[in-house]
C-alpha cells in the first residue's frame, strides 16, 4: 500500500513538473527574445536575493512540517497534523512580513553593494511581494507531502508556473502596443503573481474542498505551544542550512558576471554570457529534474515513516532502487545533450553559445540528478548536518574555480569546478549511507 501511494505521488509530482517545467522553458525563451540575453542576466540576477528570502521564511519550516506531520499522521493524531500546519503558516508569514520589508527598505543597498548592478533595484521590490504568498503556499505544500497527498502541491505548482507566464505576457503585450518600453522588472513582477495565485489556490482547497480550519481542529492553547517547539526545533537548524548555502550559492551567482569582467570582458557582455548560462542552458539541463525533484519530495517523509518503524532493510532497498533509477536517467540525459546540445542552444534560444554550454553541462546530468535525491534521503534520516556539510563543500569548490580559474579560462573554468564538484558530492553522500547501513546492521 505504501510503495503505491509512493509511486501514485511520484508520477503527479512528476507529470506536473514536466509541464511546469515544458512552460518555464517556452517562458525562457520568450524572456530572451523578448528582452535581449543580457535583461535575462540581469533578471538572473536577483534570484539569490529571492532564494535568501525563501530559505529564512519557509523552506525549512516546509521541511519541518512535511516530516512532522508524516510521523504524527503514521500515529492518526490527525488534530495535532492540523495544529502542525497553522503554527507553520503563521511563523512563516511573520517571518515573511519582516523579510518584505527589509527588502524594500533597503533595495537601493542590496542592489549597489551585494549585486554590484543597481539596475535591480526595483526588481527586488517588485520581487519582495511574492514572500509572504509564497510563505503560505509552501507550508500548504509540507502538509499534503507529509500526507503523501500530492495532487494539491502538484497543481498548485501548476497554477503558479501558468499564473505567471499568462501575467507577463499580458503585460509585455500591453506595454508594446501602448508603445512603452517593457522593462525585464515586469517578469519578476511575475514571481508575485505567480505565487498569489498558487496561494489563493491552496487556501481554497485547504478551507473549502478538505474543510480543514481551526475551528475545526478543536487544537488546545498547549497543542499548538508544542508544535511551535517542535517545528522551531526541526525548522532552526533546517534554515541556518539553507541560508548559509543560500549566502555560498548568492556569492557564487554574483561572483561570475564580476571575475568574467576580470577575464576581460565588458559589463554588458558578462550579464550576457552569465544570461545564456543560468537563464537558457542550465534550465534545459535540469529540465529532467522534473523527475527526480519528484522523487526526492515524495523520499523524506518515506523515509521519515519507515525510519520511525526501524525497517532498516527495506530503507536500503529503498535507496539502492533509487539511486540506480536516478544514474539511469542521467546516463540516458547526457547521451542526448552531448549530441543534441548545440542543435537545441540553436533551434530553441537561437544563441550557438547556449549551444556550447549545454553539450559542455552534457557531463554533470547523473551526478546532478541523483544527489537531490540523495540529499533528500539523508535528511529524511534525521540527519540534516550532514548534507549541509556535503552541500557547502561542493558550493566551496565553486567558488574556488570562479575566483581561481574564470580569470585564466572564462567560463569554462567554471563548468570545470561545477563538474568535479558535483562528483564529490556523489561519492561523499553514498559513502555516508553506506557507512549508515553497515552501523544499522550492527545494532
């Protein structure tokens, strides 16, 4: 029962990451014919910014609540599941209120001095109205993944991919025949409309279709003191995880337009080439990840349940038939991007550059996609220091290669670093399970 309410989400998850994922990608290409490859650098640019966000406010309350409420739902302690996820929206959305206002206030500091480009000041403002819909949305998300119901996350997720390519290019529409100038701050406008509606969405679903509200739980005063204890101390350390690699990963995404300047390269031409990276060939590479990201969501709270049963068998099995299934896939992804990568740069983005990227990124496809998954199944062990060690290591070696090798070999020095890292994150997390297991079988 349990293995086919695991495969059942999966393939929702799945099915709906591949057509969020097939609309973000016609989106990416109607940015960067739209807008020019360097308003997309400068649009891909503000994402650290909006990831530091999202990591302080839910992801790891979300985290917190989805392994929460799987454990107490095993246990059919349905009340405290409902107190579980109240208590996570209302921290989350106080955290978020703070965040969108610090965001706002100081704009014009986070755009001189952290981005170096003072063109997204008003991006990240525009930006800054997205968090707080995006702090209840993804809490709503926790709750059914914990309850392994995935239709609700999967569809919302849907609404707020469509949501927001329907709202741009309605904009940009207008904007046009108007015959004003459609300024790139419209697609990150987008972000908040997007979540607005997957927000709206959920709630509905939430309060109408499930019927789940407060009054309804009849939670105690001290139920919801506990679950405010509970989910602070899984979310704590969950956070200070996805900050501090959220702050690596902003110092990585930042640092490339900046060393490639130092390679030799203009400002313009730097936002450009940082554009057809992050913006054009790594959205194609991860376009499979639709799959695993599936997995990997649908992974911890199995895990999570199977650990608190103590099947330690079934959870290497477990992980053995996932990690061949993840490795296949990839194998099978880089074949097709080694071969096809320059024809689809062409065809799809019209850039022979994207082209370049992509056939060069072929390389990195099993890695990548297998260490969600296994970053996923070592948190769903309980043990979230690990990845995040794992994780700011390979983050570190990134870096290392921008600052070390950009200036000598461009961006290539780059997709050098990005490669060899993700190979070691590869072999140090199967070394961690395999050390797990050996102990499990011991006691």
């Amino acid at each position: 029962m349990q293995r086919k309410i695991l495969i059942k989400g999966t393939l929702i998850l799945t099915f709906t990451g591949i057509a969020t994922r097939l609309i973000g990608f016609f989106y990416r290409i109607f940015l960067s014919r739209s807008f020019g490859e360097t308003a997309v650098g400068l649009y891909q640019l503000i994402f650290p910014v909006y990831a530091l966000a999202i990591s302080f406010t839910s992801a790891g309350i979300q985290t917190a609540v989805s392994r929460s409420v799987a454990r107490e739902h095993t246990l059919h302690r349905d009340k405290k599941c409902t107190c579980l996820l109240y208590t996570g929206i209302g921290l989350s959305f106080l955290l978020s209120m703070i965040t969108m206002y610090l965001l706002q206030h100081y704009n014009s500091a986070i755009a001189i001095h952290f981005l170096h480009e003072p063109r997204c000041m008003f991006s990240i403002t525009a930006m800054s109205y997205a968090i707080p819909f995006a702090s209840i949305h993804s809490c709503i998300c926790g709750y059914y993944l914990g309850l392994k119901q995935t239709r609700i996350p999967a569809f919302s997720q849907l609404i707020e991919q469509t949501s927001r390519v329907v709202f741009v290019c309605l904009l940009f529409t207008v904007f046009t025949r108007n015959g004003s100038h459609a300024n790139v701050a419209l697609a990150v406008a987008g972000l908040a409309a997007g979540e607005f509606f997957s927000m709206s969405y959920s709630l509905y679903i939430l309060r109408s279709k499930q019927g789940i509200t407060l009054a309804h739980s009849q939670a105690t005063p001290s139920m919801f003191i506990s679950s405010l204890k509970e989910l602070t101390a899984l979310s704590v350390p969950l956070t200070a995880n996805r900050i501090l690699l959220n702050i690596l990963q902003s110092i990585e995404a930042i640092s490339i337009p900046v060393q490639l300047r130092v390679f030799g390269m203009d400002t313009n031409n730097a936002l450009r080439m940082y554009g057809v990276l992050t913006g054009m060939a790594l959205p194609l590479i991860l376009f499979p990840t639709a799959v695993s990201n599936s997995i990997a969501s649908m992974t911890l709270p199995a895990i999570a349940e199977l650990q608190a049963s103590r099947n330690h068998t079934a959870i290497k099995i477990f992980v053995s038939r996932l990690c061949l299934g993840s490795l296949l896939l990839g194998a099978m992804c880089s074949v097709v991007f080694l071969f096809g990568g320059s024809l689809a740069g062409t065809w799809f983005f019209h850039s022979s550059l994207a082209g370049k990227f992509i056939t060069t990124l072929a390389w990195i496809c099993p890695f990548l996609y297998t260490n969600s998954i296994l970053t996923s199944i070592i948190n769903g062990l309980g043990k979230p220091f690990i990845s995040f060690l794992y994780n700011s290591l390979h983050l570190i070696i990134r870096i290392l290669s921008i600052y070390l090798y950009i200036p000598q070999k461009g961006i290539y020095g780059y997709l050098i670093g990005l490669l060899f890292s993700q190979v070691l994150l590869f072999f140090l997390s199967l070394q961690f399970l395999y050390r797990y297991f050996q102990k499990s079988e011991i006691t």
